[in-house]
C-alpha cells in the first residue's frame, strides 16, 4: 500500500500540459457534463508508466479540485492502494485506488478507459477527479460534493463527508471544526 499524501503515486508533467484545454464542462445545450477527450489522453500518458508523485497534482489541477482532498478520498477508500478491487453486493465492482465503480464503465469507455485501465494508477486518480467534479458542478463546492462522491443518499453522503474530513483533520490539512449543511 501507499500513502497518497507522501507523493508517491502520479503522472508526469506531460500531462497537465496535454490537458489543458479538456477539463470537464457542461454542454450548453443539454446541461449535462461531458470530460472532454481527457481519458484517452490519460490513457496514453499513464498505461504502464511508473508513478509520479504529481498525479494527484496535476488531475486535482486539471478538473479544478483539492488534490489534498483526492488525497483523503484515495486514503478513505482503499488506505493508498492503487490495487484495490471490492466487489459490492449489488454485482458492481470498485476498482482502484479511489475505488472506480464499475457502473461508470459505460460512460468511461466512451473516452477509451475500460475497467483494465481503472487499474493504471494515475488514470484511476483522473478519473477520481472528473467523478468529484461532476458532484461538484451539481452540488457546488460543498462537503455534499465531496460525500456525493461516494453516495447521493443523505446519510451516506453526509457519513462519507465526515471521514474524508476526518483524514484531512488527522494528517494537519485542515482545522477540525463540525460540518455544517452545504459547508
């Protein structure tokens, strides 16, 4: 296992200049958010590249996200294991070290990620971070966002919130403090 607030897990530099221009964004037409061409280039960058420690750096950049708080979400989900693989009782299957759900695989696979490359480190963290920035766009930049990216389910949410903070408050990251609603 690693510890993704040690650094020891990314991308090169490569590809926050590739990215650039296809961050997630929100179709005028439909409302709906569309990651534009990100995973293909992710793909090609990372698959079976040896990590880096910029990976959670550069995807927290590239979408517009705390990398600290991808940090805490891959710690809450699997302890830093980019090796993870859960199988839920509904048939789904998490998938990496922030834990993919296999129920985005028909969307991912439209920007070239199948569940094979879910496994590939830093395309697990890309996609990490265009999952937490859908929650984000719906829910702004909330503690709701950060919860919803594990559940949409109040109680799961708000439970899901609390450890993610929690991680941050034990490693000296942010101040402890209660959640309070839309915080």
């Amino acid at each position: 296992m690693t510890d993704p607030f040690n650094g020891n897990a990314g991308c090169d530099d490569r590809i926050r200049a590739s990215h650039r221009d296809h961050r997630v964004t929100t179709s005028r037409r439909s409302g709906r958010i569309v990651p534009r061409a990100f995973a293909a280039v992710a793909l090609a960058l990372c698959f079976s590249q040896p990590a880096r420690a910029d990976c959670f750096d550069s995807a927290g950049t590239y979408q517009g996200v705390n990398p600290l708080v991808l940090r805490a979400i891959a710690w809450v989900e699997s302890r830093g294991n980019p090796a993870a693989v859960h199988h839920n009782a509904n048939g789904s299957t998490d998938i990496g070290e922030l834990q993919i759900n296999s129920v985005h695989l028909r969307e991912l696979a439209t920007y070239g990620i199948n569940a094979q490359g879910l496994r590939d480190e830093c395309v697990n963290i890309y996609v990490a971070a265009w999952h937490l920035k859908k929650q984000m766009v719906k829910y702004g930049n909330t503690w709701d966002a950060v919860g919803a990216y594990h559940s949409e389910s109040p109680p799961l949410r708000d439970a899901y919130a609390q450890m993610v903070k929690t991680t941050l408050v034990r490693r000296g990251l942010m101040a402890s403090s209660p959640l309070s609603p839309n915080q």
